[in-house]
C-alpha cells in the first residue's frame, strides 16, 4: 500500500491566567499576588504518515536499556508472528499514562480511521514491562495488545509522525470517534465521584503543604483524591461527573482529553511547580470546551539561577516537591467563580 501523508494544522489557543504566590515583586512593602495574563499560542502543525505493509522490525532503541542488554546476553530472537495489523508504539514511552491516553490511542484510532481498518483488527505493541495499569486500560478500551521487546514479523500500520507535540492541536477531535465515545460513555464507576475534586499526587511533585492547601480546599467543599486510588474507569468517570478539578500537574489529568461534551466538568484549576511549567492541559482544556486557570507554586532560591539560564531547558527540578501558597489558591478559586 502506497504511504499517505497527512498535513496536520496547527492551532491556536485563547488567552488564558495564571496566579502566582503572593511577593514583594509587585510592591516591596505590600507582598501580593501576581495575574499574569497568558497570550494567545500556536500549537501543533506538521505532517504523519500512514501506510500498511510488511513488518520484520527490531524493538525500538527508545524501547529501553535493560531489555536491550538482556537481548544481547540472550543472543539474537527469532522474530514473532502476530495474526491482525500490528501497529509499533514501542517507542515514545507507552508506560506512561499520559503518553499512551493523550499520543498512543488517539494516534491509533486516526490511523485506523484513516486507512479505514477497524480498531479491533490492529495490535498495538508495547514494551515488555509495560505496567499493569496500562494494560488495564488498553482492556477497557477494547484494544488488542501484545507485550514484548522480540523482533516482530507479520503486516504492520506504519507511521512516521513529526514529533509528537505535531498533533496536540487535533487528537482532541480524534478521540471523538464513536468507537472511543462509545467506549468511555460505559465505563462504570465503582465509587461515587464528587462534585468538586482537589486531585492530588503522593510520590514526585508532592506538596510540602498538602494538608494546609487539603483542609482549605476542604473548607471550600473540595475532596481529595488521588489517582493511583482510582480504578481507570473511575478515573474517565471522574472528568465526567465532577464539576471543578484542582489538580497537581501530572498524568492524572490525561483523561481530561476524554470529556464528553455532557461532561459536569466546567473548570480546572492546574497547579503547576515552578520546576515544571507547561501547557499542555491548558491547551487541552479549551479544546474540549473546559475552563482553565493556572496557579504557580512558591518560587525556591535554587530555582532563580537556573530560570534565567537561557542555554538549557529548566527541567532540573520537574519532579521536586513545592508548597502552594493558600492566598493564591483563594485567588484562583474566586476568579474561577461558583
């Protein structure tokens, strides 16, 4: 089958706000808090490539080093044969959660969509050690998947894609497949979801203060939760049921991508640690017809230094513990509104 390549626009977001912890910045006798006003930005654009054709491939270099060097000790494997169309995401990190709900399954479906292949009839082949609750998800979605770092043999959907952040302005439309929406509508919870959720992490990028901003958000009617609790239905039903999310940046939001549009969820407030700022679920956000509001964590003195070192990305301390500062976290809640 001849390869067809696929132009993928790009597209831009509106403005957006983002609270920062009360400072002498703005006043040196009368510390406050800053609203920093986010413009408008373009995200997204560049070409992917489809085809389907024979497959004898090597597991990716990305597919990692262990599995690698355990290869090489074991010698060279014969390659495997799989019956359907296998479709390699070995590489990019699949074990992460967000990786393979916001790039892998959306990137799957377009292409299956787009090479009219029926999602049941391709494999998707993920890394030996891929967790567990990834292969949990990919059950509940009804995707067919086989784990294993061997060469591979049989037909295959290839794809070539410019990066992943290449479709961040339009795998919100490719999950709005009636396969998918089908799918995510019967996910069942298995405990009541609250109508407003302060979503919370425990191990990298933890609050120092998290019982502090917990009984605040507490006192505002916010329960907290943390996703690893979660089944991964409960965690599609919990962007669909809830009215408000305060969420610690991180995996945990990768459902949101999912949101039906008779989705409870109206807002977002995303907290964000200096040593980790981003976009993404900004983007995503509007996308899926959510509002968003940002809130920044307390600046540490070892982060200034690095901040203004424009030769590196400031990625030093992404997954360090950070505190947020209650008049800040008030702030948001009240321009987020009732």
């Amino acid at each position: 089958m001849s390869e067809k390549v696929i132009t993928l626009d790009s597209w831009q977001s509106g403005p957006a706000r983002l609270i920062t912890a009360p400072s002498y910045l703005i006043d040196r006798f009368v510390p406050a808090c800053e609203i920093i006003h986010l413009p408008p930005k373009a995200v997204g654009g560049g070409e992917v490539a489809l085809r389907i054709g024979p497959v004898l491939a090597e597991p990716p270099k990305t597919a990692g080093l262990l599995p690698r060097v355990a290869q090489a000790f074991r010698g060279r494997q014969a390659p495997q044969t799989h019956s359907g169309i296998l479709m390699d995401f070995r590489a990019w990190s699949p074990g992460n959660w967000a990786h393979f709900l916001n790039n892998h399954i959306p990137l799957l479906v377009f292409a299956c969509d787009t090479l009219n292949v029926a999602v049941q009839d391709c494999v998707m082949v993920l890394p030996a050690d891929t967790p567990r609750y990834i292969r949990e998800v990919a059950v509940l979605f009804g995707l067919a998947i086989t784990c294993t770092n061997a060469p591979l043999s049989g037909t295959g959907l290839h794809y070539r894609l410019s990066g992943w952040p290449a479709i961040r302005a339009v795998r919100a439309r490719w999950v709005q497949t009636a396969y998918l929406q089908t799918r995510t509508a019967g996910f069942a919870a298995s405990r009541p979801i609250p109508a407003k959720v302060f979503l919370s992490r425990r191990k990298t990028r933890h609050l120092e203060n998290a019982t502090e901003v917990e009984a605040f958000l507490a006192s505002r009617g916010y329960a907290t939760l943390c996703p690893e609790d979660l089944s991964p239905a409960d965690q599609f039903r919990l962007f669909e049921q809830a009215e408000s999310i305060v969420a610690i940046h991180g995996a945990g939001l990768a459902p949101l991508l999912y949101r039906s549009p008779n989705s409870a969820l109206r807002q977002l407030i995303e907290i964000l640690p200096c040593g980790h700022m981003t976009d993404v679920y900004r983007m995503m956000a509007e996308q899926v017809g959510c509002s968003w509001i940002g809130l920044r964590g307390r600046i540490k003195p070892e982060h200034v230094l690095p901040a203004y070192d424009f030769d590196r990305p400031f990625q030093r301390f992404s997954l360090s513990a950070f505190s947020v500062d209650i008049r800040s976290l008030a702030l948001a809640l009240d321009m987020a509104g009732p």
